[in-house]
C-alpha cells in the first residue's frame, strides 16, 4: 500500500512539474502572440505618421483595435518623459517608473503591476522616424484569467501570481521546488516558480496547489484489492501473485511509462485490458493525453494564425515558402505575391474599424475561393501574401496575378456600406528573384512598393534595379538626418513681381540640399522622401525659422512666401513654431505668407479650415498653391478667405496655344478679384504670356522671365536690378 502511495505520490508530483512548465509555456506564447500583433502595429506607416503627427484620434482608434483584437484591457504608448498615451486603466507613479526603467535598458516583456495587480506586458519601440516611446499591452494575470489557465491541466489545481515576499513562510526561497504542506489534516502540494519581471522592484511568483489527498483517494480500490489478496492462503500465492503481475503491476509500469514519456515530450496512449479501476484509471490516463493534444492544437493555431481572418500569419507563411522553396524542382517556380489594400485608411478613418476588418474578412474569403489550392496568409494590416508553387512557367503567374486583379472589380459591401477597393500586388519568383525566403519576401514588398507609386490597382514584378533604388532610398533616408544634424539645407528666393506697381512684393523660399559629395539637391528628389518618413517636420521647421530670420534684413513691403507641406501642417505645433520664428525673428505676421495645395483640403475640411482661420487670426497671410490642378471646389473659396490664389504654371504654359487655358485664367482672376483675394501666375519665361496674364486680369507673376532662384546673398541686388527705378524696360 505504502509503494502504491508513494507511486502515486510522484506520479502527482511530475504531474505539478509538467503543468508548472505548461503555465510557463502558455504564458510565453501569449506573450509572442501579443508581441507579434504589438511589432507590427509598431512599424505600421500610418501609426507612425499618426505618432510623429501627435495625431490623437488616429492613435487612439489604433490603440482600440489592437486592444480588441488580442482581448487585452490595457494598450498605450509610454514616451520617453515617463507619460503615457491611451491608458485607460490607473497607474501609480512608482508602477509607472519601474516600466519606464526596464524598457529603457532594453527589456521588452515581463510583469508588471497595473492597478494592483500582475499584468503580462509586451513593448516594442515606436520610431517616428526617431525613438518617441514604446507601444506597451498589457493583459491582467487575475483570478479569472488564473483559472482559465488552471482548466487546461489535467488535474485539479489552483494557480495565482504574488509577491514572493507574502509566500507562506515554509515556501520561502523554494523556489523550483515541490513542498508538501500540511493544513487542516490535508495533505497539499505546492510548486513556486519564478516569473519574469518588467519592474525592478517586483518579485513575481506562480503558485501551484493542489491537495495531494483528494488524488490519493483515487488509489483507493487498489489498496483495497492488496489488502484482501494478503488474506488469501498460501495455497494461491503463486497464481494470486500471476495475476497480481498482469492484472495491476503491469498496468501500472505501463502507466508509469507512459507518463515518463509524456514529460519528455512524447503523447503516447496505454492500452485498456480490463474495466476495472486500473482499467478506469488508464482511460483516464488516455483521456489527459488528447486534452493534452488539443490545447497544444489550440496553443499552435492561435501562435500561426491570425485571429481576425483565420488566415495563417507571416510566421506560417515563411516556415511554409522555406519547405515550398526546398521541394522545388530545377523547372518548378516558386512566386511570392504581397498584396495590400489601396486607400484602406480612408476606409478605417470614415467608417470605423469595424467596417474595417469586416471588408477585410470579406477579402480573405474572397481570395480563399478563388484561389483554392495556394497558401493565402495575412501578413498584417491590410497586407496579404499568396504562395504559388508547382508552376512551371511566368505565364502561369501572371494568369493568377490578373485572376486576383480582376476580382477586386466587384464591390464589397458590409454593414450596409458599399466599399470599392482596388489592391496592389508585388510579385518575386525563385529562382530568377532569390532562393531564400526573406529576400523573396523582400522583393515582393519592394513590387508591391512600384506597384502603388505608379497608380494602385495593378500587379508588378520585381525588377533588380528596385532593390538599387531601395537601397540607394534608404542611403538618402540616412542622408537627411545627417543633414538635418550638420545644417546642410540652405534656402533660395524667387521673386514675386506686380507688374502694376513694377517692383517685387515677395520672396518665395525654395529649400536646397548642399550634399557633400552631390553637390545641390533640388527639392523634388528628396522633399517627397522627406514626406513620407516624417522628417519633413524637422526640415519645415527649419525652413520658417531660416525664412523669417533672413525676411526679416528685407525693406518693409517685401513679403516671404514658404510652401508648407501637409504633413507638417497637420502636426500640432505648427503654430507654436510660427510664434516662435515670428517673435525671435521680429518680423510682422503680415509678412510670412504661407502656401499650401489642395491635397490638404480633401481630408477632414472642418479641421483644415479650423486651422487655418488659426493662421489667419495670428496675421498670417495664407495662399492657395497650384489652383485649377488637382480637386479644388469653390465652396473652400467661400468657407476660407483666401489671401491669394496662385495659377498653376500648366495653364501659364498653355496660355499662347490655347483659349481654353486662357478663359480658366480670366475665371479665376474673376472669381479672385469677387472674393476680394489676390492672383499669381506661376511659371511666366515669356513677355507675350505676361502680356496674356494682364489681359486676363493677373498682374503678379512669378517665373525664369524674371529670375531663377537665388541664394540669401544675391536677394539684395536681384530687388535692386528689379526695382522701377533702375530697369530700362518694364515687364510687358
């Protein structure tokens, strides 16, 4: 009896050992699954545009889905001052300060305190394009969730996270080992492990128990069996004994050998002979396997899936391009399709996010059905990737390329909206792109990149010059910020002229880059650049800050004229830095005259014009750039009174040739003069087209017939040589 007991005993004791291993496993995958989701909104273009825009209700939307989607209470981002962004739930200062310390030196996941209790946190950087904080989530290890864990082992116990300091005293430093406690004549079993820990000041511990005499009470019947075949003569030892062997100490070697098996990894079955309680217990035996079977299943789907289409994740997909990649044969491709969703933000942004992963599930099944034997997983986002193997020709390819173009022609309607969107597609084949799955994937994603600068819509393949292109990209990405760093830029002015009055009012500030070894970079090959990494809010501080201070040497009715980007005028210190290059500078807010294109007017009007009227109430003059071009209405015209308006150098162009450009000019003055705004032309290299502007009603010009782009050195002579007084000749 006392052997059966004891068996028992270590039997319950690995049992502790593996499910103190499970709850540690459970715990890391979940946290790689939060981390995965957490790197990837991280690196995500528009939240990082959304960050370095200080754009709120952007972010905080961001910080709703990712919480929605990984069903975590907590997702913020902490910045580098210790402040956090979108936490919703309290923290104490001292809680705050330990997360802020460990992230710091580098950690990106543990526990931590939140509220006053464990939380499992996972972090990942946010660069914008420079380090502003980390995007952290955090999910409550609380009773409710410690039970949820303590249902997936195959015995009854009872699991929770404390502070090592408030362990029972007999389980103080024991930590790794099993200690049997007795409370109340039970017999309990505890097992302390350590868990990670994000604050430097926490000691967070599992704690396993379970009572070691409700388990034993199982052993019961056998003890029982042993004790009345004691009884039995001498007569029937021998055959008592036979029986003893095959009907129990065998099951029960079986049974002890199976579940060694398990420990190390192995999920293998025992046989059932009998229906008695050695029988019982086998079945029960089995039963744990195939429990143990199905949460590992469930464990590995949710760790290679993802949660919002069921369609495999990036992991998935590159474990299974390496297997397409090494089965190959020597006539046999293999193509790498990425696709992502023209225009999706505009979708989540009017919409919802709601709508938003509704038409994404939409497109999952979409593909799934029409491309029914290929690997279809999502990467993440609005980005999906399709693996296409077993084909032997690029014809082949492109029929599944045009096939998945085509299908995208159909509208997708949910939730009562209707939702028409194209997708973009980059494609790499092995072996003519690559024979390894991350430059596969590399090419793909830099097609995909050719794919939507040339219009969206379309499919591309990888060409080798694009990976020249990227690199030489990244190389002026890094180019910039030195720039940035040294004060490499260095303005230029041209001049704005009233032919009227014959002298110049105004100045237009034109950025260059003194590269050192390139020499000077005209705008158009780097602002663009610029734009999209966000580093345009450094640059364009630069340039107001410059452009005010040399302004400010000017005669008194000249104006300056800068060009503001949407990106930066949708920051939220534009106007901080307006005051500030204003008041260090002294020159008068009559004087700075602001130019921005309709681009900025499509999105979000009311806050547009909101802003503006801002501008307008610190003095500011405001100039709408590149009228006529791209999708002005003339209501903006009526909700903001524009300063002035400048013509497009297109219709300057066309003006000799073309009546139809000459009457949108004479509309325009018209409409101008009506509203009590001014009018420019840009563009003018010809006396006859100056001649055509005056006819038309504009008498300001700008363009190569009165000068190029000067440096701040040449402005002072470039007034003189343009003054009434000096010329020979007036401008038409």
């Amino acid at each position: 009896m006392g052997g059966i007991e004891r068996y028992a005993s270590g039997q319950i004791s690995d049992e502790m050992t593996a499910n103190s291993n499970a709850f540690k496993k459970i715990l890391e995958l979940e946290s790689k699954r939060m981390a995965t989701a957490t790197d990837i909104l991280a690196a995500d273009f528009g939240f990082r545009e959304a960050v370095a825009l200080g754009d709120e209700p952007t972010l905080a939307s961001a910080l709703v889905s990712l919480r929605n989607r990984l069903d975590v209470p907590n997702a913020f981002i902490m910045t580098l001052d210790g402040g956090t962004i979108g936490l919703e739930q309290k923290i104490q200062d001292a809680e705050s300060d330990s997360i802020w310390n460990a992230l710091d030196e580098g950690a990106r996941n543990g526990l931590v305190k939140i509220g006053g209790e464990y939380h499992g946190i996972v972090a990942a950087p946010i660069e914008a394009p420079d380090l502003f904080g980390w995007l952290v989530v955090g999910k409550p290890l609380n009773k409710a969730e410690m039970q949820g864990l303590s249902e997936l082992a195959p015995i009854s116990l009872t699991a929770k996270v404390i502070d090592e300091p408030i362990l029972p005293s007999p389980l103080v430093a024991k930590t790794g080992e099993q200690i049997e406690l007795l409370e109340n004549g039970e017999r309990i079993l505890y097992r302390v492990s350590t868990l990670p820990s994000l604050g430097t000041n926490q000691k967070p511990t599992l704690l396993l128990r379970h009572s070691l005499s409700e388990a034993l009470l199982a052993y019961r019947p056998i003890s029982w069996i042993l004790s009345i075949l004691a009884l039995v003569g001498l007569g029937i030892i021998i055959s008592a004994g036979w029986a003893l062997a095959k009907g129990i100490t065998r099951p029960i070697a079986r049974l002890e050998q199976a579940a060694r098996q398990i420990s190390a990894g192995e999920r293998t079955k025992v046989r059932v002979n009998s229906k008695d309680e050695i029988g019982r217990l086998a079945e029960s035996f089995n039963d744990m396997v195939d429990a143990i079977v199905e949460r590992e299943g469930e464990i590995s789907h949710i760790a290679l899936h993802d949660a919002l289409t069921g369609l495999p994740n990036r992991k998935y997909y590159r474990d299974q391009l390496d297997i397409a990649l090494k089965r190959a044969g020597e006539d046999e491709l293999v193509a790498v399709f990425y696709l992502d969703l023209d225009n999706f933000k505009s979708v989540n942004d009017t919409l919802g996010h709601p709508v938003g992963d509704g038409l994404l599930k939409q497109v999952s099944s979409r593909m799934e059905g029409l491309l029914d034997g290929h690997l279809i997983a999502r990467l993440g986002g609005d980005e999906f990737a399709v693996l296409v193997d077993g084909v032997d020709s690029v014809d082949a390819i492109t029929k599944i390329a045009e096939s998945l173009e085509k299908s995208f022609a159909d509208r997708f309607e949910f939730d009562g909206h209707i939702m028409p969107t194209t997708t973009s597609i980059g494609i790499a084949v092995a072996p003519h792109d690559g024979t390894e799955s991350d430059i596969l994937m590399k090419n793909a994603d830099l097609a995909l990149y050719r794919a939507k600068h040339e219009g969206k819509g379309q499919y591309h393949y990888f060409e080798q010059e694009m990976d020249e292109l990227a690199r030489k990209r990244r190389e002026t990405e890094i180019d910039l910020k030195l720039a940035i760093e040294h004060g490499q830029f260095e303005l230029y002015y041209q001049p704005l002229f009233n032919t009227e009055e014959q002298k110049i009012n105004g100045f237009e500030a034109l950025i260059r880059w003194n590269h050192p070894t390139r020499g000077l970079v005209s705008p158009l090959d780097f602002i663009p650049l610029a734009e999209e990494t966000g580093l345009i809010v450094q640059i364009g501080e630069w340039v107001i800050k410059e452009a005010c201070h040399q302004a400010a040497t000017w005669p008194e009715h000249i104006r300056v004229a800068i060009n503001i980007s949407p990106v930066q005028f949708r920051t939220k210190g534009l106007q901080s830095v307006l005051i500030q290059a204003l008041t260090q500078s002294g020159l008068s807010p009559q004087r700075l005259e602001l130019e921005i294109t309709e681009s900025l007017l499509i999105d979000n009007v009311a806050e547009t014009l909101q802003a503006l009227h801002s501008l307008r109430e610190m003095g500011v003059r405001v100039a709408l750039d590149d009228f006529g071009t791209g999708y002005s209405s003339l209501s903006y015209l009526r909700s903001f009174p524009f300063d002035k308006i400048k013509i497009d150098r297109s219709f300057v162009d066309d003006i000799m040739s073309d009546k139809g450009s000459a009457a949108i000019i004479q509309a325009i003055t018209g409409l101008a003069a009506a509203l009590g705004m001014e009018t420019i032309a840009e563009g003018v290299e010809l006396e006859e087209q100056v001649e055509m502007l005056l006819k038309n009603g504009c008498n300001n010009i700008q363009g190569f017939l009165l000068s190029r782009p000067v440096p701040m050195a040449e402005v002072d002579a470039l007034i003189t040589a343009l003054s009434g007084k000096s010329r020979n000749r007036k401008v038409a």
